[in-house]
C-alpha cells in the first residue's frame, strides 16, 4: 500500500470526517440523526463534510451522502425498502437453521432498492471523499474501496456505487458474497464494523490532512449491554455456550467496534465526537438487523431524536464548527 501513496502537500485547513457503523435496519437510527443533523444545519451534508466512511448500511448511506442524496431521502429510502430487502417470511425458522439452507435473505430486492437510489454512477461521480471497507474473500484480505480523493491517487474511480455498496452489505448468513469482476466480497462488518481509525489513517496518510486539524463525527446503530457472565465449567464454552443467542458474533462485533473506538481516540482524541444510544430490554424486542417492523422504526426513531437532543446540548460546540463549515468538491482525476 505504501507504495501507492502519492507525494502530497500538507493541507493545513480544519476538516471534518463522518464516520458510520454497520448494523442492518439498524441503520435507521443513523439516518434518523442524520436527518435532523442536515435540517439544523441547512444544507446537504457532502457540503459539510470532506470525508464519509461507511460499512454495510453505514456504506449505503455514506455513498448516498457523497453522491448528494438528503439524509432524508436515505431515511425514507430504509424505511420503505425494509421489508422487502428483509421479508419476514423468510425468518420462520430459527436463525441457525435457516443459515443451514443457504443465506437468509436474496441479493435480488436489495440490488433493486439501491439501483433506484444509486444508478450507473461511479466512485468518481462522488462530491466528496469516500471510504467503503470490505472483505476479498479469495485471499482473505482486507479491501477498502476509495474515491480518487488525492492528486496522483485513483483510487476505484470506476467502481459502480452500487457494487461496492453491496460487496460492503454483503453480510454472511444473512447474503450471499457478491461478485465484482473474477472477486468475491463480504460484509465489511467483518474487518471494520466502525470504520474509525480507517478514516482518520486516510486523512493522515493519503490525504496529507494534520490530524491536530480533523474532527469526526462518528455515528452508531444503536447497542445492547451484551456482556457474556462469569462461567467457569469448560462446558460453557463450546458450541452450545459460544452460539446461544448469538454470543460469539455479538461479542467480536461488540470487542471490534470498542478497538476502532479506542484507536481513533487515540488518534484525535476530544476531537472524536460519538453518537449511539442503548436500547432497553423492552425496546430490543422486534429490533434487529433484519427487522424493519414497526416496533423497530418508531424505537429507533425515537431513540435517534433522543441521541439527537444530547448531541444539541453537550456538543454545542462542535455544531457550531459544522454549520460554519464549507465542505469542497470532490476533485477527481
């Protein structure tokens, strides 16, 4: 990688980075906030910030960001494609069996939604500097799309919006890997469900910006406590005790997401600005990934305008900087 770098000035400018987690219908809450975040200010957000980073939802919403959709059309868009990209017939049977006759849902409805949202548009076709994360299955190694952000830097300039933005949804058990070319890619919930710290090494490395300079604004999907209890019979610890009610996937997406965190606070510090909420035991019931019922949108809803008005009130200064912000286009080469 460090032999694709181009040699570029230091950019000595304030910038600012919005950073967007995976989660599913989840995601609703993130556009939610979102919405409210680009009413206040006035403007589309590509005009605010300079660089989005997504994985999975996230990735859908950040390229939707950066091709100059309102955070608005994004939340209708989840809101009224929920239940055919995740159809409830198809969850009958209990996850794991179901996971056992092949993904639980088709790449069909969700490829549909998004042509409808994205296009034929390309990387290049993007307003500002943008970052998807996903998995290359055929040698196991991490591949982050890009825009031709940088002079010198082309990045994935002719990569369609939407292939990438199903290659990086492409969640295991829930789709099948999907295909760009002779590669197959999954999820890029798998290396970077919190693209933090990939935003904040761009901004540094490539695109040359001092992080003394940067701030980000990292939003969630929403968590539940899952710590696992003190278990010492060996006997916890096999497939039963590691699989009921999804223990290991909740802690390595929980431990992951925490590292990405940890990393880019070390990296910006007080400049890191983080947006999530918990939900309660009552409010978890009918909320999940692949569950866009009503339950789940007005909670999540809900806990967005929550997590919204908290953001008002303790990050009044960080408000100010955006609305005083004027993101510039993407240049590409």
């Amino acid at each position: 990688m460090s032999a694709e770098l181009p040699d570029l000035p230091v950019s000595s400018s304030s910038r600012w980075i919005l950073s967007l987690a995976g989660g599913g219908y989840k995601g609703l809450f993130t556009a939610h906030f979102l919405s409210l975040l680009q009413a206040e200010l006035g403007r589309p957000l590509y005009k605010v910030f300079d660089l989005v980073a997504g994985t999975s939802i996230g990735s859908i919403l950040a390229l939707g960001i950066a091709l100059g959709l309102d955070a608005s059309v994004l939340e209708e868009f989840l809101v009224s494609k929920g239940k055919r990209i995740f159809p409830g017939y198809r969850r009958l049977l209990p996850m794991p069996v179901m996971g056992l006759l092949g993904p639980l849902y088709r790449q069909k409805p969700l490829r549909r939604a998004l042509s409808s949202a994205f296009g034929d548009h390309t990387l290049r076709s993007l307003k500002i500097a943008t970052l998807v994360p996903t998995v290359s299955l055929g040698n196991a190694s991490a591949k982050v799309f890009r825009t031709p952000h940088a002079a010198g830097f082309e990045g994935d300039r002719d990569q369609k919006v939407i292939d990438v933005a199903l290659a990086s949804a492409a969640a295991p058990l829930y789709f099948p890997a999907y295909t760009i070319g002779h590669l197959q890619f999954a999820d890029g919930g798998l290396i970077a469900n919190a693209p933090h710290t990939i935003a904040a090494i761009e901004a540094s490395a490539i695109l040359r910006w001092p992080l003394s300079n940067v701030r980000m604004l990292a939003v969630g999907t929403t968590e539940v406590p899952i710590g696992m209890p003190i278990r010492r019979s060996p006997r916890h610890w096999g497939i039963r005790g590691w699989f009921q009610g999804k223990a290991l996937l909740n802690q390595a997406m929980a431990a992951q997401q925490d590292l990405a965190q940890q990393s880019a606070r070390v990296l910006l510090g007080p400049r890191l600005i983080t947006v999530d909420a918990f939900r309660s035991t009552e409010q978890d019931q009918g909320v999940g990934l692949d569950r866009p019922g009503k339950h789940a949108t007005a909670t999540l809803r809900s806990l967005a305008e929550i997590a919204w008005e908290d953001f008002k009130k303790h990050q009044a200064g960080s408000l100010m900087s955006l609305k005083l912000q004027s993101g510039e286009p993407l240049k590409a080469v």
